[in-house]
C-alpha cells in the first residue's frame, strides 16, 4: 500500500482486501471487548476546514481504541492561516505525528500536504473525494451482500466527491455503478474516464445519465448524498430546483429489485434527497454505513501508520 491514502484509484484490489479482513478482525475484536493495541505510542493529527460529526469521532475514537492519541486541528488555528506553506507545515507536522488526516476543500491541498509530509496523509473529504467513505460502504455491501462482484449501484443526486469516489471504487471492484443527475452537476469528467478504463479491466458497467427511474432499474443499492455539499450553501436554492426531480422516495425505490438497500453516507436533508419513509424503512442500512467507518478506517490506520 501506498504511503498515503487521498483516492481508491491509487490502491490496488489487494491492498482494498486487506482492509476489509482487517476491519473484520477490528470488529470482532470491539464486539468480544478485547484490547487489541498496535498504535500505542502513535499520534494522528486531524485538520479539519469544514465541518465534521462522522469523520472526526470515528478517526479519533478509532485512534484511541487502537492504543495511539489524536490532536484535533482546527485550521483557524494553524499558522498556515497566516501564511506558513503547506510544504513547511508538512516538514513540521512530519516531525510532531505519525499520520495525518484532513478534511479541505481542494483536493491539491491534500496532494501538496502528503508529498511534502514523511507520514501518511489520509483524505478525510475534499471537494473532489471521499474515499474512506466509500471504502466503509463497499465493506458494507461485502458484509451485506457477501459477493461484491456485479452488485448494482444506482447513485442517484449531485456528482460530487461522495458519486466521484463511488465511481473509483466500483470500477476498481468490479461492481456496476450507474449515475443519475442532471445536466450540469455530473461526476467528474477525468474521474468518469479513470472509471471507465478500470472498469473496462474489472469487468464493471459504468454509465452516467440524466433519468433517475432509468437508473435504478433492477439496482441492488440505492445511494443519495446531500444536494447542497459543504462549501456550496449560497447555491441551495438553485439546486433545490435543480435537483427536485433526484430525489430518492417511495416511488423511485419500487423501480429497483424488491431486495434493494437504501445507502446515504449522512448527513441526510430529509425531504430533499431523500424522504424519511426511505431513510428509515426496513431496507435502509445509513447506520450500518456510519458503524462501518469505525472499523474499517481503523484497519486504514493500522496499516498506514502502524507498519
Ligand atoms: N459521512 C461523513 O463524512 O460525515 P461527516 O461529514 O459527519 O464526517
Ligand atoms: N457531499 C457531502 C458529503 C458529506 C459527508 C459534502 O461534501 O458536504
């Protein structure tokens, strides 16, 4: 594995598995209430410049669960506000920790930190992606579903990190991933033709499209993400307009396979994206996800800071 960890197209399928049986050792261990230490004595620093409930408790209680510490660093408070360079603020941050997460808005600025940095550097969400997300809710799938393989996908809403991280992540694992969202708000053009190579070797479908009952036909997971991602609110009441028409209710959910299971990486806006009928209906597995984020990014850590 990489020294870092910013996007599921640097890691191999390999490295992806390991994961997913450490996660599954992790959560045993939690579930018998055994010690299970390797990070005693290791620190991570977490910045965060945008808001947080998920990311940052799972990063720092799974930190502490594994014997190690975490700093929480509001980015007001770090001198690269003032000015400091990221490559100076990485040498520094290299000598003080042994990983470091960040939450930001560029996703350059995540890349300029890890080459600079001599520790890990791990994405907890950029504008672009959100990987540990994705990878927390492919072990969901795996978990759920058992085989990953040809599980179909149906994203349905904004293009965003959360639908461009999807797009990396099935494409890498052989799953089928088809997006729903209107002209002008789609994935990623260069992250949509990474997925189409990889899928091409994986055996995945790949397909980006307007029509959201088209998308979800015969789907086997239904996912939606907020409209109005963080760092984009002055734009809400367009995209409340924008968007009326992707949102994921009782109508839409009939379309896929009568098995098929609801996934929101959380925050949800009930009534925008999603209805809370859907939200909280037997084939809902949101909490399942957000558990998920514990142990798998747990064994994330393991492996980046631990070796
Ligand atoms: N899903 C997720 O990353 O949630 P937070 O924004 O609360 O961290
Ligand atoms: N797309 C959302 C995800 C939040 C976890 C955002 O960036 O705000």
């Amino acid at each position: 594995m990489n020294k870092d960890l910013l996007t599921i197209y640097d890691l191999k399928r390999d490295d992806i598995e390991e994961i997913f049986q450490k996660a599954d050792h992790l959560k045993q261990v939690r579930e018998k209430g055994t010690t299970y230490q390797p990070l005693k004595g290791k620190i991570l620093g977490m910045i965060f410049k945008k808001t947080s409930t998920r990311t940052r408790i799972s990063f720092e209680v799974g930190m502490y669960q594994l014997g190690g510490n975490a700093i929480y660093l509001s980015s007001g408070d770090l001198q690269w506000e003032r000015g400091e360079s990221i490559a100076d603020t990485a040498k520094v941050f290299s000598q003080y920790l042994d990983g470091i997460l960040i939450r930001t808005f560029a996703h350059e600025e995540a890349e300029k930190l890890a080459v600079s940095a001599d520790i890990p550097v791990i994405n907890g969400l950029t504008d672009l992606l959100h990987p540990c997300q994705i990878l927390s809710d492919i072990y969901t799938i795996r978990e759920r579903l058992g085989d990953i393989k040809g599980v179909k996908i149906a994203y349905v809403g904004d293009g965003n990190n959360v639908a461009n991280s999807w797009l990396l992540g099935a494409s890498k694992m052989g799953m089928d991933i088809y997006i729903a969202s209107p002209q002008g708000y789609q994935p990623n053009k260069k992250i949509v033709e990474k997925a189409l190579l990889m899928a091409k070797d994986n055996g995945s479908g790949v397909e980006i499209m307007e029509d959201p009952y088209r998308c979800v036909k015969d789907a086997d997971i239904i996912y939606t993400d907020v409209w109005v991602s963080m760092g984009k609110e002055e734009e809400s009441e367009k995209r409340w307009e924008v968007f009326k028409d992707f949102q994921v209710n009782l109508d839409l959910i009939k379309r896929a396979k009568k098995s098929v299971l609801i996934m929101h990486c959380l925050p949800a806006h009930r009534g925008e994206e999603i209805t809370s009928e859907v939200i909280d209906s037997e084939r809902s597995i949101v909490f399942n996800q957000t558990e998920n984020r514990l142990h798998v990014q747990k064994a994330i850590l393991e492996m980046l800071i631990g070796r």
